[in-house]
C-alpha cells in the first residue's frame, strides 16, 4: 500500500512540474496579440516607432531621429525594438516615441512633450528645415514618412526673406479591418516660426476609420511607382549610362587588338613557336599559356569556390524573383535575412 501511494504521490509531482510548462506553451499562442500577430482587440495600445531622418533630395542619407535634438515624452524611457539582421543591413533604429494610441480610439489633440529653443538645438533643427529633413515612423511594421518643418515667409514678409518653419501636430489617420491594422497616413500641421527662446509644443490626434481592404493587400500602396515623390535625374542616369558604354567599348578594343595578336602567334605551328619563344619577346603570363588549361591544385577547393559563387548567383536571382511574385516585402527586414 505504501508503495502504491509513494508512486501516485511521484505521478502528481510530476504532473505538478509539467503542466506549467504545458501552459506557458499553450497560453502565448490563444493569448497572444500585437505586433507580432497583427491582431489587436479594442482598446489595446499600439506602439509608434521612429526609426531615422535625413535629407529629401538625398534618401540614403539617414541619421538617428535623437541626433536631432526633439524632445520625447517626460518620464517615459526610451525603449528599442528588437531587429533582426536585415534590419541592421538597412540601418533601422526603431525607439518607442511615447505616443500613446490605442487601437479603434480616437485622439481629439493631445499633448506630446514640450521644448525650448536654445543655442543648443535650434541651429540643428534650423539646418534640418532648411535641408528638407524627412522623419520615418513605424506603426505595426507599417512605414510613414512626414517632414521635419518647411521654409515659408511670415505673415507680411517677403519672398526674400523665408523663414525655417517647424511643424508641432502629427494627424495619424489610421485605417482598420476586424482586428488588423490596413493603412496609414500622417499629416504634419501647426506650423511655428523658428526662433531663440520660443517655446514649442508637439500634440497629435488620432482618426480611427473602417475600410473594406486586405490585409494581404496592406503594402500594394508602397509598391506603386507614384506613391514616392522622387524624381528621376534622367540626364545624370543617361549621362552615367554613356559613360559606361564609352569606356567598355575602349577597354574592349584595348583587348581585341591585343588577344588578336596573341591568337595569330599562338596558332603558329611548333617550329614556329620554338622561335617566337627562342626570340625572347613573351614575357609573363605568355610564356606559361600552355599550362592555363591544366588541371590546378587543390581541385577540390577550386570546385567548392566555383560552386558557392553560382550558388549565390542562384540564391539573388530566386530571391528576387521570390519578393516579386510573393509576400516576402511585407516583413521589414525580410528579404536581407533570407539572402543572408
């Protein structure tokens, strides 16, 4: 009898040591919602992310959004996401903004944080303005782009003397599909006249609207050509794309002419090419071209590396033909990783 309640005794405890491992491996998975699922209840927070700034004229100039000297929300601390490789390769710093919106709610206007202009900051965000500086923001993996400020002329100036304008409300218009989140738009508003001593205030509202479309369909709007506002140089394309054809066509007579006298003296019969060797004139690689077609050391090696580079070559061409016809762009970050 002992024994048979010492073993039900054993059985419970290890029932006991296993069903909260059980739990927490079911629990996250009925449980679970945000960013990771896409899914959101009411009500729920959702987080905005700024990532980078820079320059309009020039996209692959970026900087972190604090090197620019903005204020954040007072008593929150500044939390990073996690990125995965490919959003290291592409230079994302995602940081919680503090902004605080929550899924289906609107926000009427309500203050952000608060800032004075000094000789500190307000020579940075002066040259930010006056460089068109763009800000990049993230809301459930969804990019949005607004501008830093603007130059305008005040009220009664001239045009000589604009002004850096810096814009202090974001309108987030946000669209939503059962539980997902489908689109998003910023509009910058509120602008004020940037000089020593003003006093600043950032608010932002929130418009929460209902809208029939995919969530699978979410990114088309990235992936239409008019969507981005930046104008192709043609000129500079056309004028880099001859001088490209202009210097392959010089190396390429450069090398015909050379490999034609080669091919004309290494056609000769072996008489005749004992006495072009005995004659002197080859020198370097020349004079081993009998050996260019042997079978090389370390076979093997060479195979491998010959191998990996079509492997590569392999590997870009299906992965890009992969983020074409598939879904691979609609994770950030994504197609990097899987190259990688």
């Amino acid at each position: 009898h002992s024994v048979h309640t010492s073993s039900a005794a054993a059985g419970r405890m290890k029932l006991t040591a296993v069903l909260p491992l059980l739990l927490g491996l079911v629990l996250p998975q009925s449980c679970s919602a945000g960013e990771s699922t896409h899914k959101y209840a009411q009500g729920e927070e959702v987080t905005i992310w700024v990532n980078k700034i820079g320059p309009f004229h020039n996209p692959q100039e970026t900087y972190q959004y604090d090197s620019l000297g903005l204020c954040r929300e007072s008593g929150r601390p500044a939390r990073h996401k996690s990125q995965g490789l490919g959003g290291m390769l592409s230079g994302d710093d995602l940081v919680d903004s503090g902004m605080q919106i929550y899924f289906r709610t609107d926000v009427e206007s309500r203050t952000f944080c608060e800032m004075q202009l000094d000789g500190d900051n307000i020579g940075k965000i002066t040259s930010s303005v006056e460089q068109h500086f763009w800000y990049q923001m993230y809301i459930d993996d969804l990019p949005v782009w607004g501008m830093i400020g603007e130059l305008m002329q005040p009220d009664g100036g001239s045009e000589e003397g604009e002004q850096a304008f810096i814009y202090t409300h974001k309108a987030f218009s946000i669209s939503w599909n059962h539980k997902r989140i489908i689109e998003i738009n910023l509009t910058s508003e509120k602008p004020v006249a940037l000089t020593s001593g003003q006093k600043l205030k950032f608010t932002y509202s929130v418009k929460w609207t209902n809208t029939q479309k995919k969530f699978s369909n979410r990114f088309d709007r990235y992936l239409d050509s008019g969507f981005f506002e930046h104008k192709i140089h043609w000129f500079s394309v056309f004028n880099s794309v001859m001088m490209v054809v202009f210097l392959c066509g010089l190396v390429s007579l450069v090398l015909m002419r050379v490999l034609r006298n080669d091919y004309s003296r290494y056609s000769l019969d072996e008489e005749d090419m004992d006495m072009e060797r005995l004659s002197g004139e080859e020198v370097g690689w020349k004079q081993i071209h009998q050996d260019v077609f042997s079978q090389p050391k370390f076979l093997e090696l060479y195979a491998s590396l010959i191998g990996t580079g079509y492997q590569l070559f392999v590997l870009t061409f299906w992965g890009i033909l992969i983020s074409v016809i598939g879904s691979l762009h609609t994770m950030r970050g994504s197609i990097p990783s899987m190259l990688l």
